[in-house]
C-alpha cells in the first residue's frame, strides 16, 4: 500500500501534511476535524494501511478480499474543458478484487456541509455572469442524470454532484471498472448533531436521485448501487457508480440512560407521598450505588428547570464533584425550534390516580427534542468517557439508538418506570 502526492512518499500523518495539506492549511489541519481525521485513519500503525472500517465494508460488498494498492490525498479531478473550477477529491483510492479494479473517492466529514450551495443556489448565483458554472452544472447534470436540472436536482448539493462525476472521472483515468463515491464521517464529541442529521439528509436525498436507487433505505457502513449513468463530456456512461458511507467514532463513551419521571427526579420534599417519597430513595440509592461503579463523568438530565434533582445533589457531593447539566429545551429553544404548539396540543389524557397526564403516542416533535438531548449531552459531556443520562421514559430508547448509531456504548434503565404510558 502506498500513499504519494506528486511523486511525494506519503509515510506519516506529518508526511501527509507536508505535501497535501488541505486547501486552508494548518486552518483546517486539527484534532476531530476532517482533514486531519482522514489522516490519523490511515496511520493507524506504522505504515499506511487501509481503515478497517472502509476494509471491512469493501470485503462484504463485493464478497472477496481487497487489495489496496495506492492512494493519493488532495487529488485534484478536472471536470470539463470550461476554464476554472477543478474538484479537489480529499483521497483517491485505488485496490483491486482479484482481477476488478476499483477507484474509490473518498469525502471527509466531521460537520462540515457538503458545501455552500445546492446546486439550484449556485446555478443562480452565477446566470447572468461570464462564469462558466451554469454550464458546468448542466453538462454535469445531463452527465448524471440525463437531464439538465429540474426542482428535484436544483435541491442537491452541487459538492456531492460533481464528487460523483469527478469519482467516474479518476476511475476511468486509472482504468478502474468500478467507481465509488464514498463519504467518511468522523464523529467526536462536540459535533453539532443537527448538522450531522442535515448532512444525513442532503447524503440519501442525492443518492435517491438516481431512478435504481429512488426508494433506497440509505444507512451509515453501506454501499448502494451500481448505477449506471448517461455520461458526457469527461463522464464515462460505462463506468459502475456506487455510493458508500462509513462513520468513525473518534471517542466512544459508555453511556447509561436511567428512565424516570419528572417528580421522581425531584429532591426530596416534605409533601411527597409516601409512595412518591419511596420511589425517590430508589432512585437515590440505585444512582449512588452505580455512579461510582461505572465510574460516571458527567451527568445530563433532563429536568424541570430551576428544580434540584436527587443526581444533580449527587454530582454536588462527589469528590471530585461531577459535572451536571440541565439538558430540556427552554421556552425559548422550542419557540426557535418550531414545536412549542405541537407539545402543547399533543394528544394525552390524565391519569387521575397519579395525578399525571399519560401521553397516547409519540410525535414527531419529540425526536427534535431527544436530538437536542444528544446534542447538548456530547457538546457539555466533551472527553467524558462514562456518562449518566436521565430521561423520561418515552425519549430513552429514541436517544439510545441515535447514540449508537455514533458508535457509543449504551445501556438502558428502566427498572423505576416499568409502566409504559405511551404508544
């Protein structure tokens, strides 16, 4: 396996920064973000070796072990004859499966969109001026898709169209029967959440695109395709395109989610039941025996706001004291966020022995809120490896899965509310 940048040996991370830094340099070149991460990932030892994830993900597609050959970072793709604008692939990869040759364009992401524009944006940005992109973006599009841009291409990102048709570039100039189109997203602590789901969004949106692949179901660590496309200009209709996408996760934490209720939670206080009263020093002693046991570093719950809770007292007492934070969305924050009616008016009925109000069925707004749970857990809990989370019930599961979807850890308790009350 060899790593080179214009006859440069590439033999380290160092090396890689040296003769293909990215377009911004050192601006670009850090810790958890993309550029740098695309690196680290394939020095993982000594020598330049292949992610086991990309590895791993090109071996059960294509039924047969792969062979890396050579790659080159910071490639640069001509795309048509029209002065200006070249793409930069951020690695270009070539391996072999037995006597198929393959090309395989890597996209790095932590964060970052899939550029400043949708194709559409850009398109009308420069009509009416001497630039040539409102001819690149047709002949990239009839390229693609056999059709300059209707609504539904306008609203792609124009970065992902001409990945895809620099992709079916590189592989015919290197003579590979096989293109793909991969993105490699990085995922650390801190990430905006709801920029990884937007990038999720413009991700499946492009690939659904293509009439083979319109009612795919396009998930992280896959491969769609092939598809097949009209070609023209440098585009090459011969060349099978696939689309992948792996996720590294750059700092798994274990993560244990207690479900509870928004009065159990609540410290202890001279109008509580009994029964209430008793619950809570569950809740008390299953919390101070499992804080220390799994050594938790930091705490999010969501509470009601202003209120001590029984873990946020435990945080207080620890030695050393344990970061906590409140992580419900305020008035404010629903407001922003559009789902503060919605909340309100969402079905339920009242359960006149608890005094409580029993929510019939979830709605989409709560999967705004469990993101912003997410978000605001991993932005806060930033190098804490073991977190505690304290949720109502109804967002526990919903909050496990998105979090294991980025590569954590996750264990579930459900022990203090194993009555479900919603549907």
């Amino acid at each position: 396996m060899r790593i080179q940048k214009n006859g440069h040996e590439i033999a380290s991370v160092d090396d890689w920064f040296r003769w293909a830094p990215p377009k911004r340099g050192a601006l670009h070149w850090r810790d958890d973000r993309s550029a740098k991460e695309l690196a680290k990932s394939w020095f993982r030892t000594d020598t330049a070796q292949a992610p086991f994830e990309l590895t791993s993900l090109l071996n059960r597609t294509f039924d047969s072990e792969i062979v890396f050959d050579e790659a080159e970072p910071e490639c640069t793709v001509e795309l048509d004859d029209f002065e200006g604008e070249t793409r930069n692939c951020d690695l270009v990869v070539l391996c072999h499966a037995g006597a198929l040759r393959m090309s395989v364009s890597v996209e790095a992401k932590a964060d970052e969109r899939f550029g400043d524009f949708t194709v559409g944006e850009y398109y009308d940005k420069k009509l009416g001026s001497s630039s040539n992109v409102p001819k690149r973006i047709e002949q990239l599009s009839t390229a693609l898709f056999g059709r300059v841009p209707n609504e539904q291409i306008r609203s792609l990102r124009y970065q992902l169209v001409h990945s895809a048709a620099a992709s079916l570039i590189a592989a015919e100039r290197h003579d590979a029967g096989v293109a793909i189109l991969l993105v490699h997203e990085f995922i650390s602590a801190g990430l905006s959440f709801r920029m990884l789901k937007e990038n999720a969004k413009d991700w499946a949106a492009f690939i659904r695109a293509f009439p083979k692949l319109a009612d795919a179901e396009v998930r992280r660590n896959q491969i769609l395709g092939p598809v097949s496309v009209p070609g023209g200009g440098y585009v090459s209709p011969s060349i099978p395109l696939y689309f992948g996408k792996i996720v590294t996760q750059l700092c798994p934490a274990e993560f244990w989610i207690v479900a509870i209720d928004h009065e159990l939670q609540l410290s202890k206080d001279s109008n509580d039941t009994p029964q209430r009263s008793e619950r809570k020093d569950s809740l008390q002693a299953l919390l101070s025996a499992e804080i220390p046991k799994r050594n938790v570093r930091f705490i999010a719950e969501e509470s009601k706001i202003g209120k001590k809770t029984i873990a946020s007292a435990l945080a207080d007492s620890s030695n050393p004291k344990i970061p906590w934070r409140n992580i419900s969305m305020t008035d404010r924050e629903r407001d922003r966020a559009g789902i503060t009616e919605a909340l309100k008016n969402r079905p339920g009925h009242p359960d006149h022995e608890t005094m409580q109000t029993w929510i019939e069925y979830r709605i989409p707004e709560d999967e705004i809120r469990e993101g912003f749970f997410v978000e605001q857990t991993l932005r806060h809990g930033k190098g804490a490896t073991s977190i505690l989370m304290l949720l109502g019930d109804m967002h526990v599961d919903a909050v496990a899965q998105k979090l294991e979807q980025m590569g954590h850890r996750v264990s579930t308790d459900h022990s203090l509310f194993p009555v479900k009350r919603w549907e």
